[in-house]
C-alpha cells in the first residue's frame, strides 16, 4: 500500500512511500481510507515541533474515515461495508481522562491515516452518520470532538457526570475560523447560543455570519477586542471562550469571560503578548479547563447531534498527493473551516 510518513521532519520531507498492506489481528478491523483531514497538531508533529523525539518513520494525521473491508475473528461490533473513523486516542473510550486512556493517539503515539489500508482495534472505531459523505466524516475525529467537548463547559466533572455545557441563552466567543472554531460555531448554534468570532479578515467574517456568526470583529483593525467583547455583551463577558490561540490571547480571553464563566483553553497558536493578569482568574473565579479532544463516547454523542441535525462539515477538498502543499497552506492560515484529502485507489 502506498503512505505519506514522516522520515525527516519538515514538510518538504515528507515521503510518499511503499509499506506491506496491514493485517488485521483477532479484534482489529481492516479500513480502506477514503479520506483524511489535516490538524494543526499534524503539521506540528510533521515539523519536529509538538515532539522532537517522535519514533520514525511515523504515518502522520489522527483523522481519517473508510469502509471496513475484513475483520479479525473476535470482531463483532463491526462488519465489511460498515463505514468508520477512527478515534483520536485509541485507549479513551469513555469517563475522565486518565494517563492511559491518553495513550496511543494516532499520528503520534502510534501510526496515523495517511495511508491506503489501517488496521485498528474495533473499541478504537466509531460509525459514521449516514448523510455524511467519507471526505465530512473525516473532519469529525479531532476538531469536531474537541469543539463539542469544549461547549460542554468542560467536558467530565469530578463525578464523572458530563456538565450541562452552552445551552440556549450561551453567549460563546471563538477565535478565528478553522477547523475547531468552525465547528464550535456550528455547533454552539445548534445549542441555541450566540456566538461572537474574532478574525483577521473581514472575508472569512462574513462567511462566517453565513454560518450563523452573530457578530464579528477584525482583530487586526481592532487588536481590543476583548473591549468590543465587552461592548457586545453590556460589560458582562462571554459564558465560554474557545481559546485556540494560547498564551498570546489568553489574556484577553480572561478579560472577555464572564465572571463564574469558562476558557476552553485548545490551542497553543501564539507567543506570549504580556503578562498573564492571574488576577482575574481569582477575582472572577473564571475556570480554565484544557481541552484535549476527547473519548468515544464524546464523539458517538456529537455523531448522534450531528445526525439528528443533518449539519454537514466545513472544508475544503484535495487529492492525497498533494499531502505536502495542504500542509503548507495550513502552515500559511489562509483555509476555512477544515482541509481534508481525498486517499485514491
């Protein structure tokens, strides 16, 4: 079978190479990749950057969605036909995260689905909904689950008990428009929340507000926009901000959160600005919970949201063998919504 791995880091160094066809074991499905969609931790970890000490030859990429085309013997949860994506990390099917539940991540810990064929445990599968096309389903492992995590305040509490999370009457405040915050909007809306968007360009605003987006601002003409937040809001603040852009932003996200309110903290997309202004943390007890995606049973509850509403996935579609200039063009900010490619025969 042909993949894209990782040898050398650098995007440049990606190789597209021959590997033996996979195996099933006793209770591991056998998948025909369809389709793959691009994370920002992909590049991260294509790059050397979100772990020098990788073991390569990697097959990079958590997210991917294909036919079931054999099953080991002690399979009986799924059948050939059946359409499936892996989970991001294999181990957490369920309750709070644990240091074992968050090993064997794909693209990292273990071999990701930027190949032909993938062998994988069946506990580490999910269904796909039914109206959703192989190239909308693969946006779903990753952003999807983590932006559905992030709107549920939370994710677990201590009880085990998933919070209540944004509901009807949620104002929510998400940065930027890729593949996370896309969904965070499209899901907040579906929640009944209004939604707030911060953005460098006006263009990806308005299609934004397409989607729902209630009101926007250009944070480069505008680089206060933690005051516009304020002014939209009657000085109260936001109840949930999805905090992609890490510590750069982080401070104003705190002073954009509502008071008893929650950051979603996600992303870790810029270097620091100034200080992080750990009074408001105090002051306003505003929690932030980081969010790193989630179990199965988080995305068998947003696949069921995601049927039962018909919503369909944002992206962007390419040919696999362009594996290298999608990467650059996550690289360079200029997508919308998700990048997702097409794995040919």
């Amino acid at each position: 079978m042909r993949v894209w791995q990782v040898s050398t880091f650098g995007i440049e160094s990606l190789e597209f190479a021959e590997r033996p066809d996979p195996i099933p074991g006793p209770a591991q499905v056998l998948i025909k990749v369809h389709a793959v969609s691009l994370n920002y931790r992909d590049l991260l970890m294509v790059k050397g950057i979100y772990n020098p000490k990788l073991s390569l030859p990697r097959i990079p990429c958590s997210d991917g969605a294909g036919e079931v085309i054999a099953v080991g013997k002690d399979v009986t949860a799924f059948a050939p036909g059946d359409r499936v994506a892996g989970i991001f990390m294999q181990n957490w099917l369920d309750g709070r995260p644990t240091p074992a539940k968050i090993k064997g991540a794909l693209g990292g810990d273990i071999d990701g689905m930027l190949a032909e064929y993938v062998a994988l445990n069946e506990i580490g599968l999910v269904r796909l909904p039914t109206h959703l096309s192989y190239e909308e389903a693969a946006t779903l492992p990753c952003a999807a689950v983590t932006a559905w995590n992030a709107l549920e305040a939370g994710g677990i509490d201590a009880s085990g008990i998933e919070a209540a999370g944004v509901k009807a009457g949620s104002t929510v405040l998400i940065q930027g428009t890729g593949g996370v915050s896309i969904f965070a909007l499209q899901l907040a809306k579906l929640r009944g929340a209004r939604v707030l968007g911060i953005s460098a360009s006006d263009k990806k605003l308005q299609r934004a507000r397409t989607l729902g987006l209630d009101a926007g601002v250009n944070y480069r003409e505008n680089p206060d926009w933690d005051g516009w937040v304020a002014e939209q809001t009657h000085n109260q603040g936001v109840d949930l901000v999805v905090e992609v852009g890490g510590v750069g932003t982080l401070p104003r996200s705190l002073r954009s959160v509502r008071m008893g309110g929650v950051i979603a903290q996600i992303g870790v997309l810029s270097a620091a600005a100034e200080p992080l202004p750990v009074p408001l943390i105090l002051h306003n007890q505003v929690r932030i919970q980081g969010i790193y995606v989630g179990s199965r049973q988080h995305f068998e509850s947003l696949n069921q949201a995601v049927s039962a509403s018909q919503l369909h996935p944002v992206y962007e579609g390419f040919p696999w063998t362009q594996a290298r200039e999608i990467f650059a063009r996550m690289e360079s900010g200029t997508h919308f919504g998700k990048l997702v490619l097409k794995v040919a025969s």
